[in-house]
C-alpha cells in the first residue's frame, strides 16, 4: 500500500510563504530542508513542499539550525520594504525641513531613483504622494502656528503656504472649522452632546453644525466628556438638549443593531489620508471583517499597514466608522481605541445579525 503523506496542522505561516506576503517579512524566517538555506516570506524562489519547511523567530535560529542566507532574497540583510521604508524616511525629513515643497525630480535624485519609480515607491510605503504628504505635515505646522502667529495671515505664511487661497481650499476639511475658530481653540463653535447608556457602556455623541463628530465608548461618562472639552476646549459645549436625546437614542439603537444602518450625517474630520481610510471602512458590510493589509490594498496604498493601522486608531466615530472591522492578517483581534472586548462584543453582535 502506498503511503499516506504526512498531514501538517495549518499555519498561518505557511499561507504567507505561498503567498510570498511581503508584509510578513521580518516577523518570521524560514528553512528548506532539500536545499539547507533560509528565506524572507516574500522569497521569489520556487515554492518548496510543505513537508521541507519549517519557521524561525529569527534568522540567527535558522542560522543555528544549520541553515545558511538564501542568494535570491538575501534574508541577512534588510528587506526590500526596509530599504524602500528608509528611502521614504529620509525623502519625509527632507520635505519637513524645507521652507518650501521640493521637487518630485529633486527627492527622487536623493532616493537614486527616476521620478516615476520614486513616486510608485513613496505611495506604495507612506499611502500618500510625496506632495500630499507635503500637504498634510504643511496642515500640521499650520494648527502648530494657529496657536503662535499674531494674526491668522502669519500663520499661513509660516506654515509654508505659497498663497492663503492654497490654504483655504482644504481647511474646512482638515480643521472641521475656519481657521480663526480653530486658533481660538473652537470658539463659537457650537458642539451638542449627550451621554447614554448602551450595551457596552457609556456613549457620548456630540453633533456639530456639519453633522455627528464624535461617537466615544467608555466605562466613565465623565472622562467621555472631558476628552469632548480637550478636543474643542473653547467651543460652546450644549447639553441637556432633549431634542438631542432622541439623536443619541438612534446612535444606541445603532450600536445594538449595527445592521439596521445610521441615517445622520457625519462630520468626519482628517487628513486627506485617514479620510481614505475611513472610507474604505465605511465601505465594509456589516458581519465581515478585513485585514490591514486588505485595507491599505484596498486605498492603493498596500505597503502603507502601520498607517492604516494608525487612522483607525485615530478614529473619532466608534461603529459609525468601523474600525472595529479590521483585524489582524491571523484574524486575531487587535487593539481598539475603545477596548478589545468592546471590538468582540461589537462582531459577534453583528455575526449574529
């Protein structure tokens, strides 16, 4: 009789080898008994069996093991997405130091690169081009001189606008207010909130003039709210509004039955990234969940992982941005702004719909 092959248990591992996930590189090594070397996931050599295989933590086990570096793929060394990461790196410290944009000719000579290829690399590692991300860290100087310049014209200046109207053109979104409010800390700007209770705990939902701006999840309803005032401290905070309840009673009612849908507009405030990503999240049904590395595959952005990781973290709309939809490569569940056991809660409610 002939024999019956061995059968592996299934390992995550093992997908990713065939897959040739560059994402996984760095997180584990592997060996091929038949040709004593040890390669990255991403290795482009031809697959070995199953059988042949087996994982290390690092590469000095594999090493240890008897193993020596694979030619193709160079295991030793830094990554393919290393050395792109660090190509990025340097491009972003250049870009922040200047008074000025530069030129998609002037990074990509620093890179060694043609400016083609740079810019395919720059999108592919930060989810950006390299002048929207010129323009986000311009923004970010730009709330930083709000808060110094003497007049709201200095601060356009000193943040490295070319003219006010370039400002202007994109700081409704990115500030959620006019620039003389933001400076002010949000003054005149009229913020409704409300803290009920739901099957997760306390909720807070705040609403602005332009839609719901905040949906927080919390054991303290007091902490809830003083992280409302942190965000808007001059804003005019409204409570006690009854007409608002019933707004917080269908935000509850979406919670519990997330299915069912949220019929209120959102003001959804970031950068030009973040928004992407909290698209791409709105965009995922009710009962299935996502990768980060399907998420940023799926914004054109697919080496971009720790910053779509990031924008979720930075989410400010609990389920109405489900960000609790995304989980690890494994399908192991991740941290979350607002508990892990929440996120558990929240997906096998919405697996049961």
């Amino acid at each position: 009789m002939k024999p019956q092959p061995t059968q592996l248990p299934n390992d995550p591992r093992w997908t990713a080898v065939q897959t040739r996930d560059a994402s996984a590189d760095g997180t584990f090594w592997y060996s091929v008994r038949t040709t004593g070397v040890y390669c990255r996931p991403s290795c482009g050599s031809r697959a070995p069996l199953r059988q042949n295989v087996a994982f290390h933590a690092t590469r000095e086990d594999a090493k240890r093991a008897g193993f020596r570096p694979c030619k193709r793929c160079k295991p030793d060394g830094p990554s393919q997405a290393e050395r792109q990461a660090t190509l990025v790196a340097a491009a972003c410290r250049t870009i922040e130091a200047a008074e000025s944009m530069p030129t998609l000719e002037v990074l990509a000579q620093q890179a060694g690169l043609s400016p083609f290829h740079f810019q395919r690399m720059f999108k592919a590692v930060a989810g950006v081009t390299p002048r929207q991300y010129g323009a986000a860290h311009r923004g970010q100087r730009m709330r930083q001189e709000l808060g110094l310049a003497a007049r709201v014209t200095d601060a356009i200046y000193e943040a490295g606008y070319g003219s006010s109207s370039r400002f202007y053109e994109t700081a409704a979104d990115e500030l959620g207010m006019t620039a003389s409010r933001f400076r002010r800390g949000g003054d005149q700007a009229h913020i409704r909130f409300a803290v009920g209770q739901s099957s997760l705990g306390a909720i807070l939902v705040a609403r602005s003039d332009q839609g719901i701006c905040a949906i927080t999840l919390g054991d303290d309803p007091d902490a809830l709210v003083r992280q409302l005032q942190d965000r808007f401290p001059n804003a005019e905070l409204i409570g006690d509004d009854r007409d608002f309840d019933r707004v917080v009673a269908q935000v509850v009612g979406f919670v519990e039955a997330p299915n069912q849908g949220l019929d209120l507009p959102l003001d959804i405030r970031g950068t030009a990234f973040q928004r992407r990503v909290w698209q791409a999240l709105r965009e995922i049904p009710a009962g299935e969940t996502v990768s980060y590395t399907e998420v940023a595959r799926r914004i054109g952005a697919p080496a971009s992982v720790r910053a779509v990781a990031g924008a979720c973290a930075a989410n400010h709309l609990a389920v109405a941005v489900p960000c609790h939809r995304v989980v690890r490569n494994d399908g192991g569940l991740s941290g979350y702004r607002w508990g892990v056991e929440r996120k558990r809660a929240l997906l096998e409610r919405e697996g049961r719909q």
